[in-house]
C-alpha cells in the first residue's frame, strides 16, 4: 500500500513540475524494441487519434526500413533536401488518406552514413519551424550508430520505446535506453506496451523501471497498453487505422485514451 501511495504521489509531482515548467517539446520520437511494422502501425492509429482529438499531426519518418508505404509517402522529397534548397516543401509533405500530414527525415543512405555538421544544422532548424507549425511531430525513429537520434531536436523532444512482454524485446528495450543514456544522460523515457493487456503491461513497465533506475538513475514513464486485438490486424487490412474503422474495438480505446494522455492539442503531458 505504500509503494502504491508513494507511485501515485510521484506521478503527482512529476505531473506538477510539469506544468510549472511550461508547454513541453512537441516533437514524439518513437523508437522500437520489436519489430518496425508493428512500430508504424502503432504511429499510424496514434496519429489518427491525435488528428480525432483535434491536433494537426506530422509523422516523420526517420528509419532506415523506411515503411513509407505504411505511412503513404513514397514519391516525397525528403526534408533534408528542402533544408539544402534543392526541393520545395510542397514536395516534401502531405496530407494522406487517413487525415495525417506525412514526409520523410532523410533518405535511407544519409540515416545510415549520417549528415555533415552544415546539413545537420539546416535540417534541426527546418524541423524546429515544422514543430511550430504542427501540433505535434511524431517520429519514427531509430537510433544512430552513434547511439543518438539524428538531430539535436529529436534529442531534446519526448523519446517513446514501444515493446512487448517478449524476453528479447524486454531486453531490447533496455538496451536502447542504456545506449541513448549513454549519449544524452539522465532523461526520462516513455514506456508503451503493446500486445498485452493493462495488467501484463503494467507488470512489464515495473520490472523495467526498476532496473533502469538503479543501474541508470533513469526516470521511465508509463504511455499505457494497447491490448491484442484482432480489429487491428482487419483494420491494417483495409488500409485504415482501427480508430477510424473500428471505433468500438479495445485498441481503438486504448490509442484514444494515450492521445488523451499526450494532450498535445494543449501542449502538456498528463500524467495519471
């Protein structure tokens, strides 16, 4: 009972400092300790979500699969190349048929070799001005050879693990988390466990928050669950987002409730 009080009265403070510290970053990267279809496929209800709850969303996609398809953006420049001048940004984003804006980071070559220090620079500053432009900036991320993400506003922004209560994504999970410490130090992280219910993925975000603050001293925050359900898989099928076309299903009352959580339509992270 004590634990459970003193849980509820640290989310209550970090919930205060919050506030006090004024309208928090709107930029989401998403990093994954499973597979990447199951990461864009979660980025890509959650941006409906987002876009229901009322947010104007852009999804960036920075990972070197590069699941444009998912996200309906093949054919898009990419945004390093508006930074470097050599193409518009009407080129380079646009709105899909789920209601979304959609555009990609860079191309598979520069997520992999890296930017030089001047294209670095032009591409964080682009994305900054896109940042307030958009309610909301969702990233489909991964981390460099370097261990970081690949501009210092991602770096700065929220960073998400989404995983599973699989052993190896477990430990996958860890590991991400202790490579990005290892470059940006002490942050805090947001834990998202899909394929499980509230229960199993409370009992998979404890262990890892554990072990996280004692080997780390690292803050983690508990996103949710989003629970098996067959309606994503016939919603994925359909090539719509289950928020959309199942309104009624478990998931898409999960992925309401983590939009509501975010509440970047207001610019806060609410905490529960």
């Amino acid at each position: 009972m004590d634990n459970l009080y003193t849980s509820r009265y640290d989310d209550q403070a970090v919930g205060l400092r919050r506030i006090m510290a004024g309208p928090q970053p709107r930029v989401i990267s998403v990093l994954s300790a499973t597979s990447g279809q199951e990461k864009s496929r979660i980025l890509t209800n959650l941006a409906v979500s987002l876009q229901q709850s009322g947010s104007e969303v852009l999804v960036v996609n920075a990972d070197s699969q590069q699941f444009v398809q998912t996200y309906g953006a093949i054919g898009l420049s990419t945004l390093v190349a508006v930074a470097e001048r050599k193409a518009s940004l009407k080129a380079a984003i646009r709105r899909n048929n789920q209601g979304f804006s959609v555009s990609n980071l860079m191309t598979v070559k520069q997520l992999r070799a890296g930017l030089d220090e001047q294209a670095c620079l032009l591409l964080n500053s682009l994305v900054d001005s896109l940042a307030r432009q958009y309610d909301v900036l969702l990233v489909d991320a991964e981390l460099t050879s370097d261990d970081t993400l690949p501009l210092p506003i991602l770096n700065e922004g929220e960073i998400v693990i989404q995983l599973n209560n699989k052993p190896d994504a477990i430990k996958q999970a860890y590991r991400l988390i202790k490579q990005a410490y290892s470059q940006l130090g002490c942050r805090s992280f947001g834990i998202l466990v899909t394929g499980v219910d509230a229960a199993q993925a409370e009992s998979v975000f404890r262990n890892l928050s554990q072990v996280a603050r004692r080997y780390l001293a690292v803050k983690l925050d508990f996103m949710g669950a989003i629970p098996p359900d067959e309606y994503l898989n016939r919603a994925a099928r359909l090539g719509r987002a289950v928020v959309e076309a199942f309104p009624m299903a478990l998931a898409s009352a999960a992925f309401k409730e983590l939009a509501q959580k975010l509440d970047y339509g207001h610019h806060t992270y609410v905490t529960s």
